[in-house]
C-alpha cells in the first residue's frame, strides 16, 4: 500500500493551513465516498480512465464504529485488484493529515480487513500480471470437471468449464483466500468459510483463453459448497456463497455454475441440493432453472394437468380444493430422489409450472389461481388458517422445570382455542399487497423459465 501527499505546500501556504486547518469538529468522511475499486487484467489497465471499476457494498463497516475515516483532507484511496492473481494494490493520496479530536484513521488495518494478504506492494502487484500469468491454470489442473460449455460472446465462442475442487487443499484455499476481499465487496452481510472443515468444496468456472499460442485459463466465477451428512447414509449439498466476477456478468455463468453443481449431486447420487439464505437474484435463478427440469420431467407433468383442470372446473365462487392442488408426496420424494430438487424448492416450483399450465386461459382460472397463492401466503404470514388443524403450545406438569413446561398439541380450532381473527380492511389491503407482489414474482420467474426454454 502506498501513501502519499499530492504536493508539498509552499511555506506561505504551511502557514495559512496552520491558521485555517480543518474545522474544529472533523465531521469524517464515508469509505464509499474517497475508495474506488479497479478490476484489471494487465499492467497496461491500471490508471486507465474506462477500466472497469465497481460500485461495492457498503464499505463503513471496515472503518471504525461509525463507519468514517478522520483526519484526512482530499483523501483517495484507489484499490486494483488483479484479475490475473486475485492480488491488490492499495493507492492512498491526501492533501494533509490533521488531528481534530478523532484522530486520523490508520487505513492500512482497515484495508487489510477487506484485502487481508493479498493487499500487496505496487513493485510486487505490477510483476504478477507476468510471473503468475498461469495461476489460475496451475492451481485448478487437479481438479474434477465437471461441467463444459462453450459460450457465445458476441463474434466469438469460449470454452468454459466448471471444475470441483476441496477446500481442503492448500493451493486452492489460497486462491480462495484472495477472493474473499470480492465476497466481502460484492455481497452484503458475506464471511468467508472455515477453509480447515474438510466438508467445503469449491466449483471454479474457468475460461479458456489462448494468448499467442500459450493456453491459460481466466477465472469467471466460484460457487462455494457444503456437504452436509443426511441420516442414514448420504450427503446433501448447500450452496453457500456464489460469485460471478462483473465483467462477466449477465452473460449465463451464474447458471452454468448451478448447472454443475446440481449435475454433481446427481452423478454422486446425492441426498439434494438447498441453498443457505439465497439472494432474490440467487433464488428466482434456481427456481427458474428447476422449474425449467421439472418442465422436462415426465412424472410431474400429469399431476400438474390435473391441477390445472381442477382450476378450470371449479363452479362459481367455490374456492380450489387444496388436496386437489398440491402435488402428491410420492412425486415430490420422486423428484428428489432423481432431480434431487428438495421438497420446500419443489413446491415453490409447482406455482410456477402451474401457472405456465394457465396460461391463456380465462379470467375465472386465473382467479382461482391467485386465490389458491392467497391461501398459502395468508397461512404463512398468520401462521394457519382459520377452521384447520393448528398448532398450539398447552402447559403441562412436571417436576423438572415447571416454569417451562408444554407439549405441542395440533388439533382443529375450536371454543377456547385462539382462531385467526378477520384481518382489518387496512390489513387486509396489506395482505393483498402481498399477494400482488407474490403473483407479479411467479410471473417473472415463468418468463425467466420461458426464455431459457428457446
């Protein structure tokens, strides 16, 4: 990390700033404010005015507890990160330092909370872009491929594969370890992985480029994964961090990478695949790709025409049968067992394939659609629905905490036993507000299934 003054000041001007300085109370200033980060692939890239910089998550949480740096006039931190190595380099320029009752932030911790050891010197971070020109190469050629695609960009077509490594391996938790600062920047409320737990896999999507006849790989993206140990005798799989590098964003690598992953615990005959705490991007991804399997997946197709049917043959005002409509446990555990699509990701699915069944179908169908999407959002926001079989807690006696002592009783609702009360009309137009923006998702997500179909 460098650090330097822009200029030195005249001694008529030292003087004038010892009069003037700063004002008595130095208000700081925001990390997002004085840092920009630059994504580079040479040497040739870095002060470049078009390369490609990116708008990261909210850098303050690295800066003291109030997020602010103090004791800095026309402070510049300019960050390159090498797409080469996965190094940084740290370029810090200010006008003057002075101390105004906070101090002045020593940045080169704070800095080293994003970048860690890959924050290098410039001498060292400008000589990577040759020596470890085959990092990437080198660090993934014992790993599994998975996964091989060639991709259209726009005149030309690449090769990309995605390779399964462990954690486990020293070379590989490196590289990981470098791109954890991307993690950090790109995807709010991130942490990096125990690289020591065994259990952790990484997929690598790589790129095959050739530069005057010298095959290398250029990484594109990475999927952390966790095997978890399922009674009896198998293992399922939870995507827990996923990234795809923003210069090749939007161009399906994100979808390549689930691809792979949900075509490992297929081939290793896997419990299923889940992911912890997805992203709304993340989630409507895998549903759209799930539900675009399960389009393709003989044994759903008939459960859901008959669904669809009911739909269409309900009379009047009479509501869907919800027996009628959700599909059968056997077809569930089937999917898993061959598409290993879990039992919660399945039926978010069904809604989607459900409502592809409707579609262009009449105004009443459509209705008792949305209405059949109502009673399952109502049921999870209230907790259940009036005149069902509810839970309640019901104190018992014992001997051994009789200050917390209760069984789990589930009945129907009845005299004595709290029922959900009729919502008021603000609420309920809340309530509907709800159901719009659930019915506007499935939309999106059926076109999002559509367009991947062509």
């Amino acid at each position: 990390m460098a650090l330097k003054r822009r200029e030195e000041d005249s001694s008529e001007n030292k003087k004038k700033k010892k009069r003037v300085g700063f004002s008595s109370s130095d208000p700081g200033i925001e990390a997002n404010e004085c840092i920009k980060i630059f994504l580079v692939k040479s040497e040739e890239e870095i002060g470049v005015p078009d390369c490609t910089s990116i708008d990261p998550v909210d850098l303050n949480q690295f800066f003291g507890e109030d997020g602010k740096i103090y004791g800095y006039k026309g402070l510049k931190i300019d960050v390159w990160v090498s797409l080469v190595s996965f190094h940084a380099y740290a370029d810090v320029s200010f006008e003057s330092t002075d101390d105004c009752g906070k101090g002045v932030t020593d940045l080169e911790p704070c800095l080293k909370k994003i970048f860690g050891d890959s924050l290098i010197v410039k001498e060292e971070f400008l000589r990577s872009f040759v020596s470890k020109r085959h990092y990437i190469r080198n660090v993934v050629s014992d790993g599994n491929p998975v996964l091989s695609a060639t991709i259209e960009d726009g005149y030309e077509s690449s090769k990309v594969k995605v390779i399964h490594m462990s954690l486990d391996d020293f070379p590989v938790a490196t590289l990981y370890s470098r791109l954890v600062p991307l993690l950090l920047l790109f995807v709010e409320g991130s942490s990096p992985v125990d690289i020591n737990d065994p259990c952790w896999d990484i997929y690598f999507a790589v790129k095959e480029v050739s530069i005057e006849g010298d095959i290398t790989f250029n990484l594109i993206g990475f999927s952390a994964v966790y095997r978890f140990y399922h009674y009896p005798d198998t293992t399922r799989l939870r995507i827990s961090q996923i990234l795809v590098l923003p210069p090749f964003q939007g161009q399906g690598y994100g979808r390549l990478l689930l691809e792979a992953i949900n075509s490992k615990a297929v081939s290793d005959n896997l419990y299923d695949v889940t992911a912890e705490e997805p992203s709304d991007y993340l989630q409507s991804l895998r549903l759209s790709m799930d539900s675009l399997r399960l389009l393709g997946f003989g044994p759903v197709q008939p459960w859901i025409e008959s669904a669809a049917t009911h739909l269409r043959e309900v009379n009047g005002p009479e509501e869907p049968n919800k027996a009628q409509m959700a599909p059968p446990t056997h077809v569930g555990e089937q999917v898993r067992e061959e598409l290993k699509i879990s039992r919660k990701q399945f039926l978010k699915c069904w809604e989607i394939l459900l409502y592809l069944a409707l579609e262009g179908e009449d105004e009443e169908s459509r209705r008792r659609f949305r209405s059949w999407v109502s009673g399952r959002v109502r049921n999870e926001i209230l907790g259940k629905d009036s005149g069902e079989k509810t839970k309640q807690l019901v104190e018992v006696a014992s001997d051994h905490n009789p200050d917390m002592s209760f069984a789990v009783f589930v009945g129907p609702t009845g005299p004595g036993r709290s029922e959900v009360k009729k919502l008021e009309p603000e609420q309920e137009q809340q309530m509907e507000l709800v159901v719009d923006e659930e019915m506007e998702e499935i939309a999106g997500i059926a076109g999002k299934v559509m367009s991947f179909r062509k």
